[in-house]
C-alpha cells in the first residue's frame, strides 16, 4: 500500500514542482523587468530627489482631479467619445535633455504632458511656467519604431514619426513592451493608418 501511494505521488509531484518552478520563473522575470523599468526611469532623471518630487507632484495632481482618465481629459481637451487607452510613465527626449512625464495613448491620439511645469522666456522677457506637452493625432502618425541600446540593451526607446517626418523620442518606460504594444494597436486601428 505504502509502495502504490509513493508510486502515485512521486508521478505528480514532479509535475507540481515542474509548473512551481515555470511560475516562479516567470515572476522572477516580470520582477526583473519592473525593476530594470524603475531603474531606467530613474537613471534618465537630472537627478534623483527632482525625479521623486515630479512624481509626487504628479501623483497629488491625479488625485485631485480623480484619475489619470480624468487628468487626460482637462490637459488635452478630449474629444466626445474618445478614449484612453494607456497612460505610462516615460521620458520625452528633447534638445535640452530627457524631460519627465506621462504618455497618454487614446483612440485618437499619443499625447505627452511633463511631470513639473518648466521655466519659458516670453517675447517680452518675462519667465512662465507651464507644463511641456506634445499631442499627435494618429493619423498624422506614419509609424512607431522600437530601439535599444547596443551596449545595454535594457535600454529601450520608442520612435514616432509623423507623417511630415518630426520624429518625438520616448524612453525609460516602467513597462516598454506593454507601452509599445498600445502606441502600435492605437496607430492600427486609427482611420486613414498608414503604420509600415
């Protein structure tokens, strides 16, 4: 009797412990990528403790106004019937150096708004503080790219071009392939897609 239970057992505890170890693995993957995503993210930042407090002020401006949904919404003027699809947090890349903030992606546009509002000059010399947003209507998008880092490939980036070859540069996304998948489902599905 003792011989047929250990027989049986043995047979499905191999399997048990086969499917353990393939979730446990697979955990120990999305674990790494998150923690690469924050590490990246905040690598791009200038520095550590400004990174934290555009987060915070982020966080609270949400909050306040309800939901990421609703924070699209009033920076962006949404259209009737329009939605969002995804919001990630990422950084623009731009002349001066990455800025910090969030890509909105909905069904008729890729939107970015930074984190903190930045100082401009005014024609008449006086300084403004506003936040930095970029909005592209997908049909104005001719296709999103993926690329990496050669030396690190944990590294990634996301090129979209527009139709009159303005190329925006995104990076140090906590979740890259999540993000990425949105912009190209988005840009596919736009009327008048041109995605190659």
């Amino acid at each position: 009797m003792k011989n047929q239970l250990a027989e049986s057992s043995g047979a499905i505890i191999p399997k048990q412990m086969d499917s353990r170890i393939y979730r446990m693995d697979k955990n120990r993957k999305k674990a790494n990528n998150f923690v690469n995503g924050i590490r990246e993210h905040l690598r791009l930042g200038p520095k550590f403790f400004e990174t934290v407090k555009g987060k915070l002020s982020l966080g609270a401006r949400i909050l306040q106004l309800g939901g990421v949904k609703r924070v699209f919404r009033e920076i962006f003027c949404a259209k009737e019937g329009e939605k969002l699809l995804k919001a990630s947090q990422c950084y623009l890349s731009t002349t001066t150096g990455p800025i910090a903030g969030l890509l909105f992606i909905s069904t008729q546009r890729v939107a970015f708004c930074s984190d903190r509002s930045i100082k401009f000059s005014c024609p008449n010399g006086e300084l403004v503080r506003i936040h930095y947003k970029v909005s592209i209507p997908l049909r104005k998008i001719k296709r999103a790219n993926q690329s990496e880092n050669a030396k690190n490939p944990s590294q990634k980036f996301m090129e979209i071009v527009t139709m009159d070859n303005f190329d925006f540069w995104f990076m140090g996304f906590l979740n890259y392939q999540k993000a990425f998948s949105y912009v190209r489902q988005a840009i596919s599905q736009a009327p008048n897609a041109v995605q190659k």
